[in-house]
C-alpha cells in the first residue's frame, strides 16, 4: 500500500476516534502506529477516566482547559507498551508543547498531522514551540491539509 493510502487509514482512525470526545467545540483523535503498521489506540481529548465528564464542565472553558486530557497524551500513556520508533498520527490539529514532550520523551519517532489550514489562531505560538521541541529532538514532523481524506 502507498504512503497515501496509509495515511487516509490512519487518519479516519483519528476521525472515527476524535468524534468519541464529549468536548463540544474541540474533537481531536490520534492513533500510535507500529513500525509494522499495527495500531495502539485510537484516543481522543477528553477528562481523565473516572472524573465527572459531565456537560457543565466543558461549558466553562476555564475548568475544561484544566481538566482535558489531549488525544496524544491519551494515546502515549495508555499504549502500555514501549513507543520506540512508532509514529502517531493526529487530527485534525498539530500537538501541542505538552504532548510534543510527551511524544517526544515516549521515543516515538514521527508525527503525522492533519491540520486545516488555518488553524485556530490563540493555539499558533504553542503549535509552533511544539513543533520547535519535536524538531530538536529528531522527531520527523509531516503536516498534511485536510484535502487527505
């Protein structure tokens, strides 16, 4: 199969996973893949298993800003297994600094990001710094439009 057509998978891996997310105004998914191109996951944003996720708690952006987990750093910690050399595939937004220093300290070696072309602009500094980190380390980063699917 081509790189194209892997990535369409994955990537409706990470949609399939982003529309789980009880977060009304942000649904993001990603998927850990093997070197084999098995699969980990899906995961997608959302409060830690076992706390109130009720829809009062989104509303208030304040508490939901403290309280979610990003799909990425679900993904990295309930993979239950050594990440080296796996790559994660993320959409529809790029990681974020604290998932970047989480993929990047898990070992995984590639992200792939579906990532509409404007993104939101309040998150543009800290994609750039995420980007930044991820690039430092020797994490391969390859950002696709949403033209993928």
């Amino acid at each position: 199969m081509t790189t194209a057509r892997w990535n369409t998978y994955f990537f409706k891996l990470c949609d399939a996973a982003a529309s789980m997310s009880k977060d009304p105004s942000t649904k993001v998914g990603a998927v850990i893949v093997r070197p084999d191109k098995t699969t980990l996951g899906p995961a997608w944003n959302g409060f830690p298993r076992g706390c109130d996720d009720g829809p009062k708690l989104y509303a208030d952006r304040a508490t939901k800003l403290r309280r979610i987990v990003h799909a990425e750093m679900n993904a990295v910690v309930s993979a239950g297994e050594n990440l080296k050399g796996c790559t994660i595939y993320v959409s529809p937004l790029h990681p974020c600094s604290t998932c970047a220093g989480a993929i990047i300290q898990a070992g995984i070696k590639r992200v792939v990001a579906k990532v509409p072309q404007d993104p939101p602009e309040r998150w543009r500094d800290d994609f750039a710094e995420a980007r930044q980190m991820l690039c430092e380390a020797g994490v391969e980063v390859e950002i696709v439009g949403s033209e993928v699917m």
